[in-house]
C-alpha cells in the first residue's frame, strides 16, 4: 500500500480505538452524536501535524462532517475497503483526491451511498464498492465512475457541475439530469 493509505488506515483504526476505549470508561449509553463528537476531538489536532500531509483533506473531511453523518460507521467502511481493496491504491487515490477537491470546491458532502441510503439534497453520493469494481487488476478504470448530485436548486448544480469539470485529470459528463439533480460519469484521462 503506498503512505497514503497506510497513514489513513492507521488513523482510522486509531481513531476508531479510541472511541471505543472512552465509550468503555462511559458507563452510561453512548449517544451516535456524541460517538461522532469524539471521533472529530481525536481526528482535529492530527490536522495541524506534518506526518498526516499526505491524508489533510480527508482528517478535514471528517473533522467537518454534518452532524447527520455517522462518523463511526464511515470509518469501518473505509477500512475495510482499505484492507479489501490495497492493490490499486494509485487509482483510487487519484479518485479520492478530486472527491476531496469536488467537496472543497463546492462545500457539498460526498458520501458512500447503499441501497438503504436515502438521498438529500446538499450531498454528493458514490455508490458503495463502484470504484472498486470498475478498476482493472493493474489499476486503470474499465468505465466511468457515477457520482449523483443533489442540490437545492438547479442553480447550485449548474454551480456545481461548472466545478467538477475543474479537474483536468478528469472527464466528466452529465449522464442524466433531472431538475436540481445529476448523475455524473467520473473518468480519469
């Protein structure tokens, strides 16, 4: 695995130790919030440090989640993509590195959907396992990764899809389009 995704799955596993050793000492019921409020308190002082760099946005990402987002399960999910998916680590990277710009540049959340995920507008969803399952063993994308946008108006998608098209390393085109939402084919050039 290269240092990104050595430092990030050491964070997390980290940050997940934690929660669970100050959910032990607790002897009373630990609210998600207050999971969540113990995950962004460990994770916000390894922004400021050197040696997390490389994983800055995504420490970010976290420490900056909306309070509607489950930080604990997010981050079991990670690892075990982490751990499942190792071998095409420069691929994913690349792709996690412009959803770290997409949600910078636009301020929306980009979060991991399932079948079970309801969408709200504001937020930005990748399917679970989709940039996995479309890369090739040597790492190259197969075909084009889809991201659904949900905003408020169809302003702020025009907004939006202007941003994503940003990233020269990136084509992105608009699948379908339906009102303030869009289904977007994501693949690097």
């Amino acid at each position: 695995m290269t240092q990104y995704y050595e430092s990030l799955k050491q964070v997390c596993e980290n940050c997940l130790i934690n929660l669970y050793l100050e959910v032990a000492d607790n002897p009373r019921f630990t609210p998600l919030s207050t999971r969540s409020q113990i995950i962004k308190k460990f994770i916000k002082p390894k922004i400021k440090l050197q040696q997390y760099k490389l994983i800055k946005k995504e420490l970010k990402r976290l420490s900056l989640a909306k309070e509607n987002v489950l930080l604990e399960t997010e981050l079991q999910k990670l690892l075990v993509n982490l751990t499942r998916y190792k071998g095409k680590g420069d691929a994913e990277a690349l792709l996690f590195d412009y959803l770290g710009n997409l949600y910078d540049w636009t301020g929306l959340m980009v979060q991991i959907s399932t079948s079970q995920t309801v969408a709200e507008p504001g937020n930005i969803y990748l399917c679970k396992d989709e940039t996995f399952n479309k890369l090739s063993s040597d790492g190259q994308y197969l075909e084009p990764i889809n991201l659904f946008v949900y905003c408020e108006t169809e302003d702020e998608l025009d907004d939006v899809l202007s941003k994503a098209a940003e990233d020269k390393r990136f084509t992105v085109g608009v699948a379908q389009r339906h009102g303030s939402h869009a289904k977007l084919d994501v693949l690097p050039r």
